[in-house]
C-alpha cells in the first residue's frame, strides 16, 4: 500500500501540469479534469485510510523512499513519504475538502474566461500541500511549504486586474517569506546539531541537544508557523487575502494552509517539549492571536473579512492547544479539522450570497436573505452554530476540550489561558451573531434588480456591475451540494471523533496524550462556556437584531475605529517596518559613501597623489638622476662620518 502514497500527490500535481501547459484546447473541459484528479487523490487517500485502520496501532505508519536527491558524504537529502495517524488526519481533510471545493468552483467561477488556469492553481496547491503534509523529513517539507506559499501567491492575486488583488497577493508573499526564513534557519540548526533532516533521528534525538539549542530551533518553527498561520506577528497578510476569488478564502484560508503551522509544532512535538521556553512562546502567540482575530472580526463589515478574522482566532486556539503540549495537541488538530468543516462551509455560504447579490461584500446592504437563499441560510447557519459552539455541534466537542486542557496547564497560568480561551469563545458567539443577523435577518437594505433574468458573474468588477441592482437567487447545485455536505460535518463530526475519544486514540501513536487536571470539573467549564456563548449571542442580538442596521456605519468608538483598521497592525508595520527600514537603508548608505568609501577613496588618493609627486622624480634628464646619485653618495659619506665620530 505504501506505493501509493506518491500517487496522493502526483494526482494534482499531473492536473496542474496538464491544466497549465495544455493551453486554450482544454478551456471547456478543464475544470472537469482539475475535480476529478482532486477526486482522484481523495479516492486514494480514503484507501490508505482503511487499509490503515485494519492494521495493528503500532504498525500503522507507511514510509516510501523515492530517491536520494543529493547524497553527499553526509549531508543525506532524500525524497522519501511518511503516512501515520497525524498526515493521514491532514490527507482526508485537505482532499476530502478540497474536492468539494473543486465541485463548488464549478458554479462559482462559471463566467470567468480564465477557469481552466484556476482549477491548474488549485491542483497545484492541493499536490503542495499535501507534499508538505506527507514528507518524511523537514527538508522535503520545506518543498511543500514553499509550493503551498507560491500557490497561495497565484491565487489570491488571480484577478490580477484588480490593483488591490495584486498587492493583497505581494503582501501575503512577502509576509510568509518573514517566516520561512524561520523554517529555513531551524532546518540548518537541525542539520549541524542531529547531522539529519528526517522526523524520526531528529524527534528521537532530542535528548542529546542542549535546551538552548532546542528553544532556538522552537522558536524558529514558531516563527514560521506565525507566517502561514498567520499568527501575531505576522497575521497582516490575512484580511487582505480576503481579494482573491471566494473559493480560495475557503480553500487556503480556512481549511489548509493556514492549518500548515499547526501541523508543524504537532509534528514537532518533541522539540518543544524539550524546550519549555520556545513552548510558552507558542502558548503566548497562540493566546495573543486568539483575542486579537476575535476583536477585528467585530468591527468588519465586509462578510470575508469578518470570517478572516475569525479564522485567526480559530487557529489561535489551535496554536495554543499545540503549546501546552501532550495535554493538548490532539485537541489541536481535533480543533482543526472540526474547523475545516465549519469554515470552509461558512466561506462557501459567503461566496453563494456574495454570487446572488452582484458579488457585494458589506452586510450592511444585505438583510433578510433567508427568505431568498434558503439552502444557502441553513447551511451557514449550521456553520455558525458549530463554529460558537453551539451543544452538540462540532465546535462544542472540540472547542470544549481545548478550553478544559488551558485550564489543565495548572497554577496561575492555567487560570489565565482558561479565562482567555472563555473570553474568545464570548466573542466568537458575539461576532459571529452579528454576521449572522446582519446577513440574513432584518429587512431588506437593498433594492430589486431591474432585470429579473440577470445573473451575476461570479468575478467582482465592478464595471459589470454598474447601475445593476441584487437579484438575490439561491446558488446552483454546484455551489449548494459542497455547502450541504460540509454542514453534515459541522454538525456531526466533533461528535464522532469525540464518542470513546476515538480521535485521541487514533492520534496518540503520534502525538502521545496526557489527562489534564484542571482545576474545576469538565461539566462546570463546559456550563460557563454555554454561559458565555449566550452572553455574546445577547449582546449581539440587542446590538443588530431589536434595531434597523444602518447601511452606512456609525463612527464607533475608539477600539471600533482601531479593530476596523486591524488593531493598526498595518500602520504599526509601515511606521516600524516600512518607515524604519527606509530610514536604517539610507543611515546605512550614508555610512557606506562616508565611512567605507571614505576610507577606501581616500587612501587611493592619498598613493595617487604620492605616486604623483614621486612620478616627478622621474623626468628622464640624465644631469637630474646625475645630481641624485651625487647627493646620495653626499648622505651616504656624512652618516658614515657622523657614525665613527660617535
């Protein structure tokens, strides 16, 4: 079975090629390839899934070793697939999801004269990602990571006629490179200290390094994590992303790639708990980023950017998770896959209303939709429910357990990760409510479209849309059946993975697990978060659902203004970053011209300038050499005269 693991890449990666190389003959079918290898690699992945649940728990893990790409005495580069408990999670999830989301860019991208080249970028996100996902050591890893990063590049900036697309894709590229020189700078620690790449020696050998070696390799991987994550600091390429085409909000920026830290700090798991340091430093980050995404997913008025916000909450909780070790990375990646569901299925409900109201993002022009888009409505409402935490639903199961285990950490810090995680999931509830009222309850704030047969492009130029009114309409099948599907799992996964703990068990080969203690019982934390997830719903309620939403929105407080502007992450980015390089590039070109240059052309002068004056020695007069030789001789006769007088 293990021969097929390559095939799990080489599927979308054949699409890709295809797609991108092919030209226009494949316009009016390529879409159709590009699902149907997406489908291909699922099949696939969902046959190593059973094949690997009839095997015996310890010898579960397949590996697959291709070639060696550079053997050299000892630097060992390999190109070589490792399938466990923790890639096979990411495997299902990234086809199974990505598939769906294939079927819905069917309908969604319909109209755009480009479809073919977007179903090829697709394919070659989906072959990166899960190259990142199955390699068997941190250097073929970084392949993926890289690949992942190019592939997002090219499709956010898809509409690249759009000046905001374009920088929205630049800045995210630029962003994410800040992290991986993190991945990079850890995977030459790891060489010089272990003299390998692979998992196995290098997770095995932890033992052997220093502590301060592995909290410098930790806090390397933390760094890169935050850039694809898009955890504090490095979260401001996010929100921008929200420009390219609905479809890759859903894909990339709710389901995958953002999820690519995660799966990071899990798989280094024994790094970090070598390294206490480095893993308070995920737990900081991950705690941070929480309230931070929760905050700007208040205050957003355009329906993507909300669920942008939410998503860097979301995958604070993940992170944080990951951070406090044995007790919590299962909840983690538990957390992650319940998510997968919930937010790729609320960015796909994002994308059906965006499709029947001319591709218009402020809420404050929707309004009872529910009446128009009736499939659309239950599905994101299902979404919403899971993603608050909602009894039941899959982001109670998961969601609960992480706030059990930051209460587990013990002492005052257990404390205070308990009431953060408390305080985000309030504001979870608070903001996600609002998205919900504002969208589809309430009155109408928009009028009816003039042509009643117009059906809008799914590509947002607003040349196309000039002086038309919404129609809203339900979707297409294409686009409605993904959405149906991911709702079945926002409601029902977190509770089969949570019956006899069966996702613990299955990742505890990998991860290993520890029970937390925390201090207050499991049914009194699961009774306050209840507690503060009706608390937010309230608020929210009394905020947007007693009183008429106004279209055009009131100038708010200061933090309102503030969390509009993402808490000022980009104004503090252009005045320390920005600003601050600009000023250390020119006091660093001014030392080069003044004190290097300085230096180096001053002391060719100053020999130019002697070489000059001996030059003038050299006249070619013979009385001249003449009267030196005589004078000479003259210095030579007095000091040896001078010298016997002494």
């Amino acid at each position: 079975m293990e021969n097929l693991i390559a095939l799990l890449v080489a599927a979308p990666l054949l699409g890709a090629a295809v797609l991108l190389c092919g030209g226009k003959r494949l316009d009016r079918a390529g879409h159709w390839l590009g699902t149907l290898l997406a489908a291909a690699s699922f099949v696939i992945g969902a046959v190593l899934f059973f094949d690997m649940l009839g095997r015996d728990t310890g010898e579960r893990a397949l590996h697959q070793h291709l070639f060696s790409w550079v053997p050299v005495e000892s630097f060992r580069a390999d190109i070589a697939f490792q399938l466990d408990q923790l890639s096979m999670t990411f495997v299902l999830l990234i086809t199974g999801v990505g598939t769906l989301i294939h079927v819905y860019s069917i309908g969604y991208m319909e109209h755009d004269e480009r479809r073919r080249r977007f179903f090829g970028y697709l394919n070659l996100f989906l072959s990166a990602m899960l190259l990142l996902v199955l390699a068997d050591n941190y250097l073929l890893l970084y392949f993926g990571w890289e690949g992942v990063g190019l592939a997002s590049y090219l499709l956010i900036g898809f509409w690249q006629h759009k000046p905001s697309a374009a920088t929205a894709a630049k800045k995210a590229f630029l962003v994410n490179r800040v992290g991986d020189m993190g991945l990079s700078i850890a995977i030459m620690l790891m060489f010089t200290t272990f003299g390998t790449f692979a998992f196995g020696p290098v997770l095995a050998a932890t033992g052997q390094a220093s502590e301060g070696m592995l909290t410098a390799i930790g806090l390397m991987l933390l760094l890169a994590a935050c850039g694809k994550s898009a955890q504090v600091p490095l979260q401001s390429w996010l929100g921008d992303a929200m420009e390219g085409p609905t479809p890759v909000s859903a894909l990339i920026h709710a389901a995958t790639m953002v999820t690519a830290g995660v799966y990071l700090i899990t798989r280094s798991g024994a790094i970090f708990n070598a390294a206490p340091d480095a893993q308070l430093a995920v737990v900081v980050v991950g705690a941070v980023t929480l309230l931070f995404g929760a905050v700007v997913g208040c205050a957003k008025d355009d329906i993507k950017k909300a669920l942008a916000g939410s998503t860097m909450s979301q995958i604070g909780y993940m992170i944080l998770a990951a951070g406090l070790g044995p007790i919590g990375y299962a909840f983690a990646i538990m957390h992650l896959v319940t998510h997968g569901f919930f937010k790729a299925g609320l960015f796909l409900g994002a994308g059906s209303v965006m499709h029947g109201m001319n591709d218009e993002v402020d809420m404050r022009k929707y309004g009872g939709l529910r009446k128009y888009m009736p499939v659309t409505f239950v599905t994101f409402g299902l979404g919403y429910l899971a993603i608050i935490g909602f009894p039941g639903l899959s982001g109670f199961w998961s969601k609960d357990k992480i706030i059990e285990a930051a209460f587990a950490k013990g002492g005052t810090e257990g404390w205070i990760l308990g009431a953060v995680t408390l305080l985000g999931a309030g504001i979870t509830a608070y903001y996600m409510t609002r998205v919900m009222i504002m969208t589809f309850f309430g009155e109408k704030r928009w009028q009816p479209a003039p042509d009643a047969g117009a059906v809008p492009s799914a590509e947002p130029a607003a040349e196309d849309h000039a002086g038309r009114m919404p129609h809203p309409h339900e979707s297409p099948k294409s686009m409605t059946i993904p959405m149906i599907l991911l709702a079945f799992g926002s409601v029902f996964a977190g509770g089969l993975f949570s019956f006899n703990s069966a996702f613990v068990n299955w990742l505890e080969p990998v991860t290993a697990f520890e029970h937390g203690h925390p201090p207050i019982s499991a049914g009194a934390v699961t009774a306050s978060t209840v507690v503060v997830l009706l608390t937010g719903v309230g608020i929210a309620y009394a905020q947007y659902g007693r009183r008429p939403v106004p279209v055009v929105a009131p100038r708010g407080s200061l933090l309102t203004r503030a969390a509009r502007r993402d808490l000022l992450q980009d104004d503090f980015n252009h005045v320390v970053l920005v600003r601050g390089g600009e000023h250390l590039t020119r006091s660093l070109v001014y030392m080069d011209h003044t004190l290097v240059d300085g230096v180096v052309n001053g002391t060719a002068a100053s020999v130019g300038g002697l070489s000059g004056r001996l030059r003038k020695l050299q006249n070619g007069f013979a009385r001249s050499y003449a009267v030196s030789m005589f004078g000479g001789t003259a210095v030579l006769i007095a000091a040896t005269l001078l010298m016997r007088g002494v």
